[in-house]
C-alpha cells in the first residue's frame, strides 16, 4: 500500500469494528441461550414463576364447603363459642378428605384434650380475657376423671359450654 | 553471560508489552460490547409481547397488607401448622413461627419459640412475677424496598405487583445471599429443593381470591389479610384508626406487615 495513502491506518478501525461486531453477536447469541423465555415478561424475573406459584393446589377450603354435607354439624357449630374456630384446624384440610368431589379418606377426630389445651391450657403470654385452665386444677374443680380425652366428658367441641 | 540475561530481560519486556497491548485491546473490546448490551437489550426485546391475557387475575387492582393483631394471639400454632400442609414446609423450617416474650418485673427478657410454636407452647418462665408477656407470629414482611430482592445474582427474587415477594424456585441457585439480606429472618435454604424458600402469602390462594392459609385457620382473628386498593375491606379502617407498628422500621424496608400492639421488645 501507498505509505502516504490516506488508509494506511485504516486496518485498526476495521479490526476494532470486526472485534465490536463480534461482541455484539457473542451477546446475542448469549442471551437467546442462557435467557429465560418469560424474562422481562412482568419485570426482570422470570413471567412464568407468577403462573407456577398460581397454579399450585388449595389445600384448605374453609367452612363453607364442609356444609355441604355436614349441615349439622355446621348449624351447631356457628351457634357456639367456637364459632370463629375453622373446622380444618382441629380436622385437617378439606383436600385430604375430598378430592374432585368424591370422598377419598375420613377426616381424623382428636378426642385428646392436647387438642383442647394448645389453645386453652393457662399460659402467662396468652391474653387474659381468652378462656383458659390449669388442668389439673380445673378436673379437681369439676371433679372429673383425668384421662387423656377428659375434657370431652363435659365439653363437645363442636359447641363447647 | 550479562549479556545474554540483558537480552532476555529484554525481551520478557517486550513480550509483556505485547501482552499488554493485547489486554488493553480485548478490555476495549470488552468495553465497546458490554456498553451495546443496554441498546441490545432495547433492540431485541425477546417475548415482552403482551402476555396478560393468560393471567387473568389482575394483579394491578390489588395491594396485598398484613396485620398481625399481637394482642389477640393465644400462641396456639395453628397457623404454622396450617402453612406447613398448605405449602409442604419441610419439617424444621418455617414460612411462619410464632415468638413468646416473657418481660419479668426482673432480669432479661426471655424470647423463646419451641419448634416454631407449632405445636403450641410450654409453661414458659417459673417462679417469677412476670408482669407481660405475649406471643407475636411473625413471617415474611413482604417490604416494599426490599434488601433479598436484591442481592439475588440470578434474578429469582421478585415482588409481584399486588406487592408479594417470591422467589423462583427454577431460578434460584440457593446461594443464601438473600436469606442473609433479610433483617427478619424470613428466609431458608429448603433441603429438599435446595432453593431459597418462604411465605408467599399462599399466593395461590390469595390470587385466587382466598386468604392465606394461616390467616384462614386462626381461630381469634390475630391475623388479617386485605387490600390496600379495596376501599371497603377491613383493614383499611384499622390502619387508618387504629395504633399500629412495623418490625425494624429503622431499616426503611416499609415492611408491609403491619402489627397491633406491638411492644418495643420485638424485633
């Protein structure tokens, strides 16, 4: 080449803009890769994550559906004390009981007064005005029978009192 | 003999030139392609198509809060048992837990929350006058400027737009940066999936106009969910009228779990 042609030094731009343009394509070619499908979908995460977190199953159902069948045990119940007191928390979630409809397992029934005390044995942290009860102190008092499921000789726990 | 160490010297110093001038190029290089990623990035918008018609909950109508009512909790760990079923908690960790704090009239404070108050608590603190104590349930505050979004290097922590935090459970590496960034602890390695895990605030359940399982169970009301964007739900009216505190405000997360009758004990 001419040493006094205007393009001698040209090679070094060419060879920056061959380096940038293959930067450019190392880094598309990355993102198509290592880049997730729903990325950038909702944020910079990755959309599909919100659809998989909704779609995971319900376990409890609340009271309403246990009515559906247990009518009566449902009426009793919302007419006591321990009306605000769900019925899956003493029996477990619906989704283990039924499934599409159908009757897959019976409900476990807790006739052990540990059940009652988790919530009503006397403990200095629990509010005052919540009912609760020294066992012993309260089968004494009552003169009761202490035994494990002692507290359902006089209390049903659908409407206790 | 001099000489010839001369010449190698000299040529280790040419050739570290040469490599220098090498390294000085590939960082230019370097350099130049980074700064194009931003315009890329503009220039190749992969899937932003407008997706929302498969969600059809819509999750800009809605602002999720948590209100934990402290003086109402009878420690009775109903609702970690219920979000453990709900969520397949493996044993030993906690989405939720619930904490007891024994203030005697004497001595320290004593804090103590046996198996994540799951199974309900023991006769706590002998022979003292204690003249307060009380439970406070505690989960993820779901902050609004949250510190575990983001130190994730991967991009698997988010908050959605009705204000949950989640995490992507195909995503994440399970490096733990994020359970060390939360001040709450709300965090944990799951051993099963070996991803970061924590409360969701069931937002399959919430998504699908139910509340969270533990805010479903409990049997005193200690725990309210609601809508911030809801004018008539409930716990507008008891934000708007009523006292209530944030865990660790000093760290300006602006937690969105609010508590009623919070003692200054907690953190």
């Amino acid at each position: 080449m001419d040493p006094n042609s205007p393009l001698k030094h040209a090679k070094h731009v060419f060879r920056a803009g061959f380096l940038f343009v293959v930067g450019v394509l190392t880094l598309v070619v990355l993102r198509y890769v290592l880049q997730p499908d729903t990325w950038g979908e909702f944020g910079p995460y990755r959309g599909e994550s919100v659809r998989e977190y909704r779609a995971l199953p319900v376990q409890y159902g609340g009271v309403d559906g246990c009515a559906e069948c247990h009518d009566d045990h449902v009426e009793m119940h919302r007419a006591g004390l321990h009306q605000p007191v769900s019925c899956e928390l003493c029996h477990g979630p619906v989704t283990q009981h039924i499934a599409d409809g159908e009757h897959i397992a019976e409900m476990p029934i807790r006739r052990s007064s540990a059940t009652c005390l988790r919530c009503h044995e006397r403990l200095t942290a629990r509010p005052e005005s919540f009912p609760q009860i020294v066992r012993a102190e309260h089968i004494e008092e009552m003169e009761g029978e202490p035994g494990p499921a002692s507290c359902f000789e006089c209390h049903d726990p659908h409407s206790p009192i | 003999m001099e000489d010839r160490e001369l010449e190698t010297m000299l040529n280790d110093v040419t050739s570290e030139k040469s490599n220098r001038r090498e390294f000085l190029k590939r960082a230019a290089a370097c350099g130049i392609s980074f700064s194009s990623f931003g315009v890329v990035g503009l220039i190749l918008p992969k899937e932003m198509e407008a997706k929302a018609e498969l969600v059809p909950y819509d999750w800009d109508k809605h602002r999720w809060v948590y209100l934990v009512d402290v003086e109402k909790c009878i420690g009775c760990g109903a609702c970690a048992r219920a979000c453990r079923t709900e969520n397949s908690v493996p044993e030993g960790m906690y989405r939720t837990w619930i904490e007891r704090y024994e203030i005697p009239a004497e001595g320290e404070t004593a804090v103590d929350s046996p198996g994540g108050g799951e199974q309900g608590f023991g006769p706590g603190l002998q022979g003292r006058e204690i003249p307060k104590a009380f439970f406070v349930p505690k989960l993820c505050n779901h902050c609004a400027e949250t510190p575990c979004t983001q130190v994730c290097p991967v991009g698997a922590s988010y908050s959605t737009n009705d204000g949950a935090v989640l995490v992507d459970q195909e995503r994440c590496i399970g490096c733990g940066y994020c359970v060390q960034a939360c001040p709450y602890g709300s965090r944990f390695i799951n051993p099963e999936t070996h991803t970061a895990d924590k409360c969701t605030w069931c937002y399959h359940r919430v998504s699908k106009g139910l509340k969270p399982a533990c805010v479903e169970i409990c049997p005193v009301g200690a725990r309210i969910f609601g809508d911030r964007k809801n004018p008539n739900d409930p716990v507008n009216e008891i934000l708007a009228t009523q006292k209530v505190h944030l865990l660790q405000p000093e760290l300006l997360t602006k937690p969105q779990c609010y508590y009623r009758g919070l003692d200054m004990e907690v953190r």
